[in-house]
C-alpha cells in the first residue's frame, strides 16, 4: 500500500484573492497619499510666489515714493493705475509705475523699462491713491492685486491675494 503524502506547496485561490485584494488597497492607499503630498506642494509654492512677487513690488514701490521730491501723477485726492514722480537723483525723474498688459513696469526717465513681476504671477489690478492733504509733503497709497498665472490652462491650485501699502514723500 502506497502512502500519499499531501505537501501542501503554494496557495489557494481563496487565498490567493485575499492576499491581491490586501495589495491593491495597499498601493491605493499609498497613491492617494502621494496624490494629497504633491497637490499640497502645488499649493505651498503657488502661495509663497504670490506673497513673495507681491511683497517685493510693494516694498519697491513704497520706497521709491519715500525718496521722491514730488509726485507728478496721480494729483492730490485722485486715484490712478499708473504713478509718475520726480525722485531726488534727476537723471531718474520722472520715475512711472504702470500696468502694461499682466506686468508692473517701472521706468526711470529715459531708461529702459524694467517689468517688476516675473512671469509666474501677474497684476490684475493696481490703484495708486494721492491721499496727501494740501499742507503736507506727499501721502500715496497703493492697492495691488497679483494672482498665480495658470500656464496652459492647467488644473493647478489658483491664488491670488491683494496687497495694500503707504509711504509718505520724506524731504
């Protein structure tokens, strides 16, 4: 009589689906992990180059205003998108700060124009308010709005924030 001897060597197919389905939540699972960690990075950069962009312009704007002599543009308790004043150093007067299409452009004189923003942000919308009162030596307050630019229509995280700031002519 012959002994049969079960070795009972690879799986079953009950176990065989269990173990496939255990793996297929699993790598979802990581997916849809990886999926939340790059749209948060999306996020985290879209913000941080609109306050960063954002920051800069105002700063640039507010302390050219500080060293000016006179504001040309807009006049005293008008509002304009664009500011013309005369800065102590001559060969730069008038120095503009005007919307040219998505772009803020800074011209000094007769110089070349110089674009304020980089191409991942652009100006929406820019008010320059002359607050001064008659007795004093200039007041401009200016009023930006600066969103993420979506390149090629993509499906990316938009953004865009409004920054506020005033300087007042020192002499």
């Amino acid at each position: 009589m012959q002994k049969i001897i079960k070795n009972k060597k690879g799986f079953s197919l009950v176990e065989l689906v269990l173990y496939i389905s255990v793996l297929i939540i699993l790598l979802g699972s990581i997916f849809l992990f990886m999926g939340l960690v790059f749209e948060s990075k999306a996020k985290s950069q879209t913000i941080n180059e609109v306050e960063r962009q954002g920051e800069f312009i105002i700063r640039t704007i507010l302390q050219t205003v500080r060293n000016t002599n006179t504001i040309n543009s807009p006049t005293v308790g008008s509002s304009s998108n664009s500011l013309s004043i005369n800065v102590k150093n001559p060969t730069n007067s008038p120095t503009t700060f005007a919307l040219n299409g998505t772009g803020l452009v800074m011209t000094e004189a007769s110089q070349t124009p110089v674009i304020l923003n980089n191409n991942l942000v652009e100006i929406k919308n820019i008010v320059f308010r002359n607050v001064s009162q008659p007795s004093t030596t200039g007041i401009i307050r200016v009023e930006i709005t600066i969103a993420h630019v979506n390149p090629e229509n993509q499906n990316e995280f938009k953004y865009e924030k409004t920054f506020y700031g005033s300087a007042t002519v020192r002499k």
